[in-house]
C-alpha cells in the first residue's frame, strides 16, 4: 500500500519504513521452503520411499519419490508455513499436475511450530477444478486444506 494522505495528514504504511508491525515474524521463504522439503524427504524415506527433490525444476510439484517394490512415482508438493499461518499459494502448474495425475499427486503441508518441530499432513485430491486460464497462481485457505489432509502415508 502506497502512502496517503488523511486529513491533511501523511499515513505511510509501517512496511515501507523497515518497520515490522506487533505480533508478525518476518519470514525467510526460501529457508522455510527448504526446511519443509527436508521434513518431507526424510518422511518419505521413513516410509520406505526414494525421494528426489526438483524443485527447482518447476515441473509442478517439488519431491518425486520412487516406491522401490513397484517403481511407482509419487509428485509431492510442498508447502511451509508458520503454525497459525492464513493462506498458502498454490501455482497453476502445481494445480494443473495435480488435476491430471490425481492417483500420485499429494500435497503436503508443513507447520513450522514454535518450538521449531515440523508438524507434516498429506492431503490426496488437494484440488478439484482447473484455475482461471488468466491467473497465474491461487490462495488456498490453509486451515481448510489442514482439516481434509492426514498422517503422510
């Protein structure tokens, strides 16, 4: 938001002045998106799985994990955020990839909680329709993803 002027007075957002308002912790996303793709990995080799992580291939999902006995892929991905947090962004691909390999595509969510665990959910069938051809990414409401996902499995 841009500064304005109130009655005759000029509001500038805390934001652009460097200051950080009460009660919200600034957030390193690359770290906290590592960190979540670290928990993930780790639970999916407690699983029994191979887990490769792509993110930064942009293919629609972050890990590919390989179950050995059947070499069936799983396209996990990953979103991080604080205990509490509102929203999450999911992209077009991310849907899209969902939508079109809805028996493999899990995404899973990760709770960074003060005390600095990670609590992790999976949820299959994320997603139910194709985004607006116009946009580019969508707001999910975190606690409602949270409410229909379970234990990673």
């Amino acid at each position: 938001m841009p500064p304005v002027v109130v009655g005759g007075v000029l509001v500038v957002p805390a934001g652009l002045l460097g200051i950080q308002p009460a009660g919200v912790r600034p957030v390193d996303t690359q770290a906290s998106a590592a960190r979540a793709r670290a928990a993930v990995m780790e639970i999916e080799r407690s699983l029994g799985f191979e887990p490769v992580d792509r993110e930064f291939e942009r293919l629609g999902y972050d890990i590919e994990s390989r179950d050995p006995a059947t070499g069936k892929l799983r396209f996990i991905e990953v979103k991080g955020r604080v205990e509490g947090a509102d929203t999450i962004t999911v992209t077009c691909n991310e849907v899209m990839h969902s939508l079109n390999n809805p028996e493999s595509f899990i995404l899973a969510m990760v709770e960074h909680l003060d005390d600095g665990a990670p609590r992790v959910s999976y949820l299959r069938g994320a997603f139910q329709r194709e985004p607006d051809v116009h946009a580019t990414a969508v707001l999910y409401k975190f606690a409602e993803l949270l409410a229909r996902a379970g234990p990673p499995s």
